[in-house]
C-alpha cells in the first residue's frame, strides 16, 4: 500500500541489492500475508495495530542478530569478549569455562557491555538501557550494579574486563596491562 509499489515489492527489490534486516509493518493482517512477507525475504513481521514496547524490542532482537560485531557465533547466539562468554539463548554466562550466577539486571548490563564492547558507556546510558529509567546523578544504583557484576566477573580472575573510564563510564575489554 505504498505509493508505487506495494511493500511486497519493495521487499522484493530490497532483496536483490543485499542482506539488509527487514521488518514488516503493515495493515494487513490476515495469516498469509504474514506468511508472504516471510517467505518474500522480511526477517519479521508485525501487523497493525501494535504495541510501541513489542516494536522495540522486534527491532531490537533484528540489529542483535544481523549486527556480526555483537556476535560471534550466529548459530548459538554465543557472546564473546576475552574468556568471557555470554549465551543469549540459554542465559548463561561463563569465564574461562567456569559458571558465573547473575541476577537478571546483572544479566542484562553484561549484556548491553558485552554488545557494546569497546565503547565507553555513560552511567546515563546504562541506567536509561538496563533500568529503563531516567538518570538522576543522587543515586549510585549504576555504581552499586557494576561494583557487584565486577565482583562477579572480574573478581576472581587476574585479568579485569570492566574497566572504569574517569568523568565517563564504563567500557569492557581486554587488556594487556592494568594501567
């Protein structure tokens, strides 16, 4: 239904110039349109109306498995940084082959550190991902949570992967030497 073209068609064309993640909304809702558009190429498809929140979160599962930088292992869903190792699927994280046990907040920074990894991330950031909520600079909820995932992650091992970077965040990755 757009000018033109309908959105079959334009998936179609999309299709022959590359691998570009495809999200189809649209107002037809019947079964084998749905069943179309996925077969057609679309990764996924969601019919009007729709709830804003399901929206993100299609949207965001679509940049986590077509972004190759957040993935290692596109098959398993595997996670890596060093001998740190996040299981998306199974919900499992493990360094050096060994469990570790986190709560699922815990769970959730590992996971925004580990997709972001490399990249400095202010507490703002975090607070706004992980908690979904507005930062207020009175409270140390972002200190409190990175303080314990340390403890967890990095506490028994000789190399430290969270690191702190002075007035602005935090960043994970490995490094050679402790400055």
């Amino acid at each position: 239904m757009l000018p033109g073209m309908d959105g079959f068609q334009l998936l179609r064309e999309l299709r022959k110039q590359g691998r570009v993640p495809v999200l189809m909304l649209s107002a037809r809702d019947r079964v084998e349109d749905r069943v179309r558009g996925l077969e057609d190429g679309a990764d996924d498809y969601l019919p009007k109306p729709f709830s804003l929140t399901e929206l993100m979160a299609r949207i965001f599962a679509l940049v986590r498995r077509n972004d190759p930088a957040n993935l290692t292992d596109s098959h398993t869903n595997i996670v890596r940084v060093a001998d740190l190792e996040l299981d998306l699927l199974r919900r499992r994280v493990y360094r050096n082959e060994q469990p570790i046990n986190l709560t699922v907040k815990e769970f959730a920074l590992l996971q925004l550190f580990m997709r972001k990894r490399g990249q400095v991330l202010s507490r703002q950031t975090l607070a706004e991902q992980v908690w979904d909520i507005n930062f207020n600079n009175n409270t140390n909820v972002v200190e409190a949570a990175v303080r314990r995932l340390r403890a967890k992650v990095d506490g028994p091992f000789e190399n430290k992967l969270i690191h702190t970077v002075r007035g602005m965040g935090y960043v994970i990755e490995a490094r050679d030497a402790e400055c």
